[in-house]
C-alpha cells in the first residue's frame, strides 16, 4: 500500500513517483494550493494538492487534522527560499496526484500537539502515543530489549519462560491472587519475580538464564512505581559475585553506548557502609561533588550537648556536608534547609558560614562558634577542606536521622545549588549490605531477600550474630537510581533453613511455602548468582524521563487502575460464582473518582 | 571457576589443564581407578582419577551420582580401544590431579537416565530437567525465540509490551479474574491476548508491532492446552492479507531451515470451503494422500435411502475416501473403524472393495452394492480413481456428522495404514472462513473474534446476511495443526458495532465493554491486519514432541495445578479480608489428589 516512509524522504527520491499512507498532522490553504504535513511513524513530510490535479484536490479540501489517508505523489526539491531546516524532511516535498481517505477523525479531545493533562493521556492513551515524543520512547524501549536480549544471546544464557501463575512468596510486598475455579477456594499469586523458578533452573544445570519477564506487586504505588513492571533477569551458575558483575556492567555500557553514545567507563564499587557514610544513601548520586564528613571524634568534648552527646554515643553521629560557596546562602534559605531536615527527624540543622578560613574563631559566623574553641574549629575546617566562602551543615542525632536527614540535604543542596552535573552519568556498585535489618518489631528482616548467601560464614555464625552478617549482594546504581541488584544465593540446605529461622520462620512454615526449594537444595545444587535490572527504571533514565508512565504503552494511574479500559471492572456474578467467591464490600465508584 | 564446558571437549584440547564444573552423571570403578562421567549444561565427557593423585582419589572414593562438582585436569587423548564414537567428547578424557565437591546429593527420588512417571517428573521438575533432551527442547525454545525476534527487528517490528492485568474481554474463554485491593469489588482479567491493546497500537501510529507475550484462559485443559500459554503476537497497519502473510510465511520458512534445515517451500492457499470439503477438516494435514470426494450428485436417484435422502438435501452431504490397498482390511478392522466414525455422530460405515476394477458390479464387493447399477459403480470409480485392491468408505448424512466423520477417519487410515508421511512436512495457508458460526442457540458466535473484518462487505449486507459473510481472516497450518491465525481487522466504528449487533451485544453492553475500542475508532484509525502464532506449538513441532508439558520450563497438570511449588494454594485470611472477598467452598483435597 506504501512505496516509502513519509519520514525518509530526501533529495535522494526527487522525481520518483511515491505512495505514502499516514495521517494528517496539519492543513494550510495558501495561495490557491492545500498543504498538508503528512505523519507516519519514521516522521513528517509536506505533500501539497494543485488546483490542476482536481480530483485530488477536491478531495484534499475536506481534509482535517488525524485522517489517515494514502497519497501517490511525486517528490520535488523545493526552492531554496522554502528550505525547513527544522524538518529532517525539509528539503523535500511531495506534489500529490492522487489522494485515498482511509478514515475520517473526529476533532481529538485532546490537544496532539502538546502535552495535555496526565488524565486526559491516560484515557486517550491511543491518540497521546501519536505524539513523536512519546513514540520515540516506546522506540528506544524496543531498541533496548533488543539489544539486552542480543547481549545475553551471545553471552550464551537462555531465555527460559517461568509461570505466570504461581504460588504465594513473602517477598515483602503484597501478591496479587487468582482465584482458581478447579481448586475452589485456592489461589495463585502473580510473580513478584521469578527468584526462586530461576534459582531452580540454576539446579536443573542451565548454567545462564534470562528473561526479559512481568512482575507484580500490590503495592500503594508512588509516582515511580507501577502494579506490573518489568525486569531484566538474570541467573548464573558457577560465577562468583565479580563475575557476575563483571558481565551486568558490560551489558549496561553497551547500552549507553549504544543508546545514547557515551562510555560509561568502569564502574567503582564501594560498599554499603561507606556508601551511607559519605553520601548518606544507599544508592548515591556521585554526580553530586558533596560527601558527609564525620566529626564526631572532633566534638566529643565540646560544651554543647547537641553535638557532645551523640559524639559519644555508640549509636550517634555528628557529622558535617561542606558547600562550597555556601557562604551566600540567606538566613531565609538556611531556615528552609532547616525545616527540610525535619522532614527526615533531624531536630535541627547547625551551620557556620566560613567567611575567611584564616582568620580563626573570628572569620566563621555561625550560631555554635561559641561553644567550639580554636583547635576544634581548625580541625573540622581542615577535615572538611573548608574554604572562604563555603558553608557548613551539621547533622547530630542517632546514625540513621543524621545519615538520612544529611544524605537527602546532600541531594537538594546538589539540585538547587547546580552544584550536582545533571548533563553527566555516574554509575557505581554498591557492594556489602547487611543480611538483615530490624523491623521495628523485634524482629529482622531480609534487605535483599531471603535466598540470599552470606559472605563467608557458616550457618552457625550466622545464627549467633546475624546483624553483624554481610551479603553477597551488589546493587547497580546510576545517577542515584538503583537500576538493578543481585547475590550470590545459598545453595546448602541448612544454611537456607538458618536464614528462615533468623526470618522468624518455623519449620512447619519453611515445609509449607518452600518445601520444594529445600528439597531441591538436596541434589547437588551449584554454586549460582544473578541479578536482576528493572527495564522501566533503566528506559527512563536512558530516555531522560522521570515519569514512569511516559515509558509504558497502557500504564495505570496511581490509584492502579486503567483510564482507558475503565479496569479494574465489577466482574460477571456467574463468573464469580465458578469462582466460588464473593464480594464483601464494593468500594464507592463516587469516592473513586474524586 | 572454570575453564571449559564438559561436553565441547576434542582432540585439540589434549595436553591442556583445564577446569570443569558439573555433576557427577555415572560413576565406576574399574582397574583400581575411578571413572566419572561429568555432565555440564553442553554435555558429558569422562574423567578418571588414578591413586598416584591421592587427595583428588581419596575424595573422589566419595562420590555419589548428582554430586556437584569441580575438577581440575589434563585432557588426554583416549587410547583407539576405548574411543567411545557415541559420545561427542568421546575421542578424549580427563586426567584429575584436584577435585572440590562444592555440593552433596542424596539419592534422586526419580531415575535421572530414564523417564519418569508425569506426577514424578513434575514434582520434580528442576531433577526431570536434567535430563538432556528435556534441557534440549528448552534450548531450542529458546533458539527459536531469538530466531523470530531477529527476524522481526530486522524487519521493522516493534517489540511493545501490553500489560497483563487488564479489563475482561469476551474472546470466547473464561478469563482469570485478580480482584483488586484499591478498587474493592472490582477485578482485573488476565489477558486471553493482547488483541485491542495491539489494534489500539496501529490506531497510535506504531505500523509494525510485535510481542512475545503470556495469555491466559481459563477452561478444562487438554493434553495439548495449558492455563497460560505463550503467543507470537503481530499486528500491521497499511498491509493486506496477503503481505501479512507473505512475511508470516518467511517467518515460518527461517525458522524451519535454521532448526530443522528443511526448507518449506510456498505454502499453498486453500478457502476453508474446500479444506472442509477435501480434507474435513479446517486443518488438514497434507502429508496424507487420502481426499473426501463428493458423490451426492451420482447417487440422488438410488434405491438405498442412507445415500438418496441425503443427496437430496442442501443440507445434505454423500461423500467417499478410497484407501489405495485397502481391499486387504479385514471385516474386523472395518468395523472398528465404522465404530470410530460412531464418535462423530456417523450412524454406519458403508464400504466396498475394488477387488477387479475392470469387472463392473461382479469386481466389487460391498453391502451396499445391490443397491447400485452398473453406471452408478462406473461413475464412483471413475471421479474416485479407485484402482483394484482399494477400499472406498462412505459418509451420508447431514454435511457437518459427514465431514466431521470422514476427516477424522482420513487422519485414522493416514496413521493406520501408513499413508501419511511422518518424516516430511506440510504447511498451507488456510483462508476466508465463515465470519459467524452458529452456537447452538439460535444466536451466532464469531469465528475468529468479533474483530475480524468482512471481505469486501458493507455493513448493511453483512447485518442482512451474516451467515453468508466471509471473514478476511487466515490460518497457518503445518502437518494438521493450527500454529497461527490472523485476520484483516474492523477498522470502522459503523461496522465494528454491527459485528457486535449481530453478536447478540446491544448498545448498552458494546458501551460498557467495547467503549474505549468504539471511541478510539473515530480518530483516523488505519487499515491494520496481523497475526498471533502459538509459541508452544511451534516448538512441539520443532522438537517432534506431543506433549505440550516438553516444551515448558515448569507446566501445569491438565487440572492447572504445578505439582511442584503445590500451587495454587489457600491464601492468606487477612490477604482475603483486605482484597474484601470471602471464599464461599472450598475443593475437598482428598478428591482433588484422586
């Protein structure tokens, strides 16, 4: 039906006769001649109707914007004075012989020319897709599932499809069930991931596994974060921790380089201790030339308790960011930077404007310089490389308020001083983590999950000290996103069965929702690792989006439903009934919509 | 951790120490040394360890088969004697100076070089996936899913994900319903395929989509069914039929030379109607000989009412197979295939045999043959071409009990006799297939789905005769199965809502269900066409099993429970209580192990 592309069109084709179909991005009458800009997917190109050619331009007269029609035509260069250097097209256009509606459009109801508002996308999703912007994303996705999957082809894993339809594991978020009508009151879980099914294709020998797979998790979604996602997954046998990082970094330098033509070079690795210690975060933004610098030591004597007593407390932290040229900032933006630490538990924020560093006592102008002496305030100035000029922020409280209230400032100070190079990609591995965190209830909880292997240590160890045990875990970190993490996995039996216990979980709960994973563990399993990158996460920062939904066709809103299809929907009684289920309480369709 | 894969072993490795991980697949002694054959994911190949390397004997002593394993060694080449030419390594062995049990295993609790019953081969999938030609299918699977994911991408296909919780859809089965915890009262639809979602794509301006993607139905499984299944899903727009076949067709053609290295060839194209009327069936297999030939118009005037009545009849079907040599069958064999036609609602079997074609009434022997002279008999030879030494069966009755009875014979004496070539293949195209079927109750159901466009009809003739309407839709058929279908799709809002009228939808419900599809369709919606190949069909063919349970990492029993993880399961009560619904029977467990 088409001889060429309307976006490919060039002085190459000049004088061809071509047949193009697409749709009508705008009309101009001018000087007795129809011009149309005509869309398909690879671009625009300009196709104009002559009064001589009458049937076509009868035709033309009552195109609208979005008809989709097909025109023959023939390509022309145009005169230099219509050159439109803004179109790759610009050199060319097509004088149209013949012109074909495929289908009207009624007027959209929504603006294809600008970007309306999240609700009206989301119910129009088809007609928002025709926005270039928004195609060329979903083409950028596409091209990078292509490379991902030719990557891991030629690096010899397999791509094994796991279920869908599976059973319950307590991965930390909540599982969406299916009711299943062979086995009345039963239910399958939709995948969190594929962790255990790719652990045991480990076991069966397939030594390199991936997938490009849907996960879900019944979460209360933030703005990053989707009911169904996708992830990159990734299992290995037989490698240890650095080679499988080794192996992730490539794929992630290939494809920056492939994407968006930058060497993402070597990625450095530090742990998770001194992740949180200089950048007060986990996943650190090492686009952002601020760090955290400990003082503690430095202040342990000082007459102000606020700094004195978590300086000697095992469990405190004093620590201090410096902001070079921070000196100018006005009392008005301190007192905002102070009310934002709150946010993070911080009962206030100290802060000593260096105004001449030579000058001692007397060149800082803080509301603390009275309770420091000249030695303390040479040493902090020195740790810290303060110069004339900069500002310091203190954090001063238990190690988690003072690392995450510094950490988050770190970030806005970053941002707001222009100080964090947002033009620059900063990957790293952030290696080490804690097996377990406490979960506020006396109990501990798995910080990767609970399949995870310890650094070398045996069960035993493990189950007299387990805050003090380090995973084998890794996470890949961007420009502050975790794009994607992994461990080293326990392949012995009763390890497995110790770090259930650790969890919390008793025998009789360890046999009934993992029964077959520590059977399995009884027949020679590998040594096995993997990783597992979340494609979403990584499409936004290679398409330069902060919003999840621009990089999914049909995503939901935050409420997890589907503007377009109206889903989720009430559902037919007699279906329900074969279900052997029924509804308790139906949620106000008017309280829905506000 | 290690330097080789066992089974890419030869002759130019001898001399070199190398690495190898795996398990232990055999293991014997023999001349006071210890032989093991060593399985990794590529194959086998034979160590042994001789006491003069004691620490490697001395544990080696140990070894029990399934232990996992790594060795350090020298490759040697085998003495001629011993070159075992059944084995691809088998030119060499492993000389051991160091071996590391990394794990233990307990005797299989099935036996790991024979098959297994199913229920054992299930529970103990990860152990049954060790054997290599269950790793082997996956493999290929896996080569075949890359095979059609090069081709698409080079030819221009868009890999676009559809998401998998989304709003029920009346395609025909039952869908898996996942209530939702935001929206109480309210469900999502596991998709049975992501057929709007893919129209709505073409309608966003995407021109060539593709997806490998998981569907779901939930009805009462087969042999050759399973809840979810895996699909092969294209769509088009600005292509007929015809192109979308064609490059369906080269998909097809790749992927048979590159696993198999056969070539297809074109495939031919046959209308439903003659499928049914030569082969009884709307996906013949080829590689049969055997035809249905129609006799009605010879036999109108004879004085046998089974043949008369019928042939008198429009609706009304008088047909024969002639079975080269089958004048041989014995009155016993007759019979039972005269039961078998039984199934299919045939009340008889006529038969005669063509003991001497040359003799006229005298050469045939036959109940049926006093009832016809001596024209008739020339007649019915001459159009079957029956020889002597054949054997001619006949169907009477109304159309549907003849054609379904005599295709399933045809494919019966195909495999009975050995008629049907077993070794070759033979794919075709089967096209324009009634729109509408009846569904039992007065009303009419869609063939394909109620997408699927009319051949060159307007809406006002299809509303007035539907049952004579014939879809634009096709059929890929290889060797008797049905591996994809398609259709030129509605892309008209005035006919997409006759389709649904003519459905039994009214307007109310085509709103309620349809609304999006109905609203997207007034917007320049373009000519689109595509095409949804089942992946797991495929690859039984390409791996010559019948079993649908080879082809899956992890299948379901045809009661869609996985007898490895035990799901589904009974959920969690407090699960339960927030989604707000409340299980009103559960299935009794002793009935349901029966």
């Amino acid at each position: 039906m088409r001889t060429e592309y309307c976006g490919q069109l060039d002085l190459s084709h000049v004088g061809q006769k071509v047949t193009l179909c697409g749709w009508v991005n705008r009309r101009r009458d001018l000087g007795g001649l129809i011009f149309i800009d005509m869309r398909d997917c690879t671009g625009i190109v300009q196709v104009f109707f002559d009064p001589d050619q009458q049937a076509a331009f009868d035709k033309a007269y009552d195109l609208r914007n979005e008809f989709c029609i097909q025109i023959v035509g023939t390509v022309r260069a145009r005169p230099d004075s219509q050159i439109n250097t803004e179109m790759t097209t610009g050199e060319v256009e097509v004088f149209a012989h013949a012109l074909e509606v495929i289908n009207h459009s009624e007027p959209l109801p929504l603006d294809a020319n600008q970007v309306n508002s999240e609700e009206a996308r989301l119910k129009y999703r088809y007609l928002d897709l025709r926005r270039p912007d928004m195609a060329g994303r979903l083409k950028t996705r596409s091209k990078i599932t292509s490379l991902v999957r030719h990557f891991m082809d030629s690096h010899g894993f397999l791509d094994i499809e796991t279920p869908m339809l599976t059973k319950a594991t307590p991965e930390g978020a909540r599982d969406y069930l299916v009711p299943s009508r062979v086995h009345k009151g039963k239910f399958y879980a939709l995948p969190q991931s594929p962790q255990l099914f790719k652990q045991l294709l480990m076991m069966s020998g397939f030594d390199r596994y991936y997938q490009i797979v849907k996960c879900f998790r019944d979460e209360d979604l933030r703005a990053d974060r989707q009911p169904e996602f996708t992830q990159i997954d990734v299992e290995t046998s037989f490698m240890t921790a650095e080679q499988v990082r080794e192996v992730m970094e490539k794929l992630a330098r290939e494809l920056w380089l492939e994407v968006k033509g930058v060497d993402l070079g070597r990625f450095p690795v530090i742990t998770f201790e001194e992740a949180m210690r200089r950048y007060g975060s986990d996943k650190p933004d090492l686009r952002n030339p601020l760090e955290l610098v400990d003082v503690a030591d430095l202040v342990k004597d000082v007459e102000f308790n606020v700094f004195s007593v978590p300086a000697n407390d095992a469990k405190g932290r004093v620590a201090t960011i410096c902001v070079p040229g921070g000196a100018q900032l006005t009392r008005k933006l301190i007192d905002e930077y102070s009310a934002f630490v709150n946010i993070y538990g911080a009962k206030g924020l100290a802060w000593m404007k260096v105004n001449d560093r030579s000058a001692g006592l007397a060149g800082v102008q803080s509301p603390i310089a009275k309770f420091l002496d000249a030695d303390v305030l040479a040493a902090i100035l020195a740790r810290t490389n303060a110069q004339s000029g900069d500002i310091l922020f203190f954090g001063a409280d238990n190690i988690k308020i003072v690392t995450d209230a510094l950490g988050a400032l770190r970030l806005k100070l970053g941002r707001d001083l222009a100080l964090t190079k947002l033009d620059s990609w900063a990957p790293l591995w952030v290696v080490d983590f804690p097996m377990f965190e406490e979960d506020g209830e006396g109990g501990l909880v798995a910080m990767h999950h609970p399949f995870t292997a310890p650094c070398n240590m045996a069960p035993e160890a493990l189950a007299s000290m387990p805050t003090n045990a380090i995973a084998n875990a890794y996470d890949m970190v961007i420009n502050g996103y975790e794009v994607g993490g992994g461990s080293v996995r326990i392949h012995h039996g009763e390890m497995q069965q110790t770090v259930f216990s650790i969890l919390g979980i008793n025998e009789h709960e360890q046999r009934e929702k993992f029964g077959f994973l520590l059977d399995a563990l009884k027949y020679g399993t590998p040594l096995h690792a993997g990783m597992a990158f979340g494609l979403d996460r990584l499409v936004m920062l290679l398409t330069g989006t902060d919003n999840i939904r621009d990089v999914i066709a049909f995503p939901k809103t935050t409420a997890a439903a589907c503007l377009m299809t109206d889903a989720p929907s009430f559902a037919n009684p007699a279906a329900l009934q074969e279900l052997a289920i029924n509804v308790l309480k139906k949620t106000d369709t008017s309280q829905e919509n506000e």
